[in-house]
C-alpha cells in the first residue's frame, strides 16, 4: 500500500522503526490466535493450517498408508514426524478427543467421517 494521508504516511515511518520479528513472535499466531484445522483444494491437495504442509491421497499411498486420511489428518502423524515448519507435516488431526471441525461426510460405508474443511 501507498501511504496518501498523513496519518498513514507516519504510521510508515513509525512501522520502519520496529525491531524485526522474533521467530517466536511469528509462531504465536499460529499457535494461540488460528484455529488448527486443515482446507481441502479443488486440485485433490489438502493443506494443514496447523504447519502448512501440503499434502495429496497420493502421498498417503505412497506410503502405504490408508488415502482417506488425506482429509483429516496430517502425514506426519502416519510417518512419526512432527515438524511445525511443515516440510514433512505434523501430528495434527481433526478427529482428537475434542474436535471443533464443523464438518462430516458420509463415507462409503456409510459412516459419518470428519474431513478438513473445503477452501474457498
């Protein structure tokens, strides 16, 4: 944005004299503020808001792991690996002893199933 208004041509002043971010400055958000859940693409990706890693049912496979847990849990909780920069993904799922993910599916078997939420 290109400050017009005075005050907004001080605040660029002002935001020019703060300290850079620490690293835990930038993970509190992530860790206090967002809800962990986890968005669906259209292109068959499922992105994990908790670390940011992005996966596909082929990665699941590709391990040998069941695909359908693409859509709710993050790989790093089949692989054992619990990296929050999400290079190799995180422990998360959705289907903990509290849930607060708003949606379900019917599987094939025709059970209720909790599945990461669809991005916009």
């Amino acid at each position: 944005m290109k400050p017009k208004t005075k005050l907004q041509k001080q605040v660029v002043e002002l935001s020019n004299q703060l300290p850079p971010l620490t690293e835990a400055q930038r993970e509190y958000p992530y860790k206090h503020l967002f809800k962990n859940t986890g968005y669906y693409w259209k292109k068959g990706e499922v992105w994990c808001q908790c670390c940011g890693h992005v996966q596909s049912v082929g990665d699941f496979k590709a391990i040998g792991a069941d695909p359908d847990r693409a859509y709710s849990n993050c790989i790093g909780r089949v692989t054992g690996s619990n990296d929050s920069t999400g290079k190799k993904g995180c422990n998360y799922t959705i289907n903990g002893l509290i849930s607060l993910n708003k949606t379900t599916v019917i599987s094939d078997k025709y059970l209720p199933v909790k599945v990461f939420e669809m991005a916009d």
